[in-house]
C-alpha cells in the first residue's frame, strides 16, 4: 500500500454457539492498523464482519495482532496476525522548457504570443494546480494533470497598453515542488507611428485675358 494511501481487509466471525455471541472488545497492536466491526452481536448461526484498515505513514513491513474478545466461554479471545508494507509513491518530477522569455518589440494597443512547455520528468502524475502571471501579460487558466514523460504548452500573451519597457513573471503551482517554478518575462512596447494629416494648397484661379 502507498504511503498516504489505505487499504482495507474483512474478517468474518461465525458465530456456531446456541446463544447470541458478544463481541466486547476490538484492539490492534499496531498503529498502522485500524479495527472495526460492522455489528458488535451475531445471534445464534449469525455472523458480523471486523474490518481491519492499513494506512502506512513509512516504507517497510509492518506487523501488528488483531484482537476479538467476546463472551464466548471456550474461547474468549481471538488473535489474527497481520501485515503490511508501506510503499513510497511514485513521485513526479516538474521541468519547463525555459525560464526566461523575451519579447520581441510590440507596438502598443496590439498583442505578441510566446509559450513555453511543462514537462513531467518524473513516474507519477504531475497536477498543475494553477498559473499566476504578473505584469501585463496573460494565460489562460490551467489546472491540469501530466502523466509521467507527458507535457503541456503553455501561451503567454503580452498586451501593452503604453509604449515602455515591461519585466513580469509565470509561477507555475504543482505537487511536485512545495514552492512555484517561475519563468521571467520582459518585453518592450513601441508607441504607434502617427502620420500627420496631409494639407493641400488650392491652386491660384487662372486669369483671362481681355
């Protein structure tokens, strides 16, 4: 069983007495191990079922006792050994394709696009939980899962509004890394070039002659 994951196993408790059997105590030595019980009585030729859960929290083999007492007289307690092994998921690795963009010089009012890829490097799956982006620049939402060897495009538009030279930044949130990737974004936006309207002299009138 993965670590952070459980699983979970049955045992049923027959019960082949003339009386109503009793179930009075459920007990592991383990604290991996987790027991319950879906009745804590089974009349005569009846039976309930003790479930027994495993949630590793390290790699390894663990062992631990199930334990079942009941008012049985011959047999009053009951153990059943149990173990476990704890596996270390699969883990995803994050890498993108760049950490810097540039832009070529924009004019302003319009918009330029660049992308770069999100990459999983690693054997599990890679969620994107989301993108943040700073400065006048923009992305569609994503949140997204990447199998392993898999990758997404990612599209950044720049769009100024005013001639300038503009810095920004991509933060890239997953469950690969505690802390966002960032990719660095600077660009440069040149004003429009205006042509002045165009002026026309009226010709001098012709004179006639006598």
């Amino acid at each position: 069983t993965e670590i952070g994951q459980s699983s979970q196993l049955s045992v049923a408790v027959s019960n082949v007495g003339s009386q109503s059997l009793t179930i009075s105590e459920v007990s592991v030595v383990s604290g991996s191990f987790i027991a319950s019980t879906s009745a804590t009585s089974a009349s005569a030729g009846g039976s309930l079922i003790v479930s027994v859960t495993y949630n590793p929290s390290s790699a390894g083999v663990e062992t631990g006792v199930l334990t079942i007492k009941t008012n049985d007289p011959t047999q009053p307690s009951v153990s059943i050994n149990l173990q476990g092994t704890g596996l270390i998921a699969p883990l995803p690795q994050i890498a993108l394709s760049t950490n810097t963009i540039n832009y070529a010089e924009t004019l302003a009012g319009t918009s330029s696009t660049l992308v770069f890829v999100i990459e999983n490097t690693g054997v599990g799956s890679l969620v994107v939980d989301s993108l943040a982006v700073e400065g006048p620049f923009s992305a569609p939402f994503i949140s997204t899962t990447i199998q392993a060897s898999g990758s997404q495009t990612v599209v950044i538009t720049f769009s100024p509004a005013v001639a300038g030279t503009f810095d920004g930044r991509v933060l890239v949130f997953s469950n690969a890394s505690t802390d966002p990737l960032v990719v660095v974004l600077t660009a440069t936006a040149s004003a429009p070039v205006t042509t002045p309207p165009e002026t026309s002299i009226p010709a001098e009138p012709a004179l006639l002659g006598d």
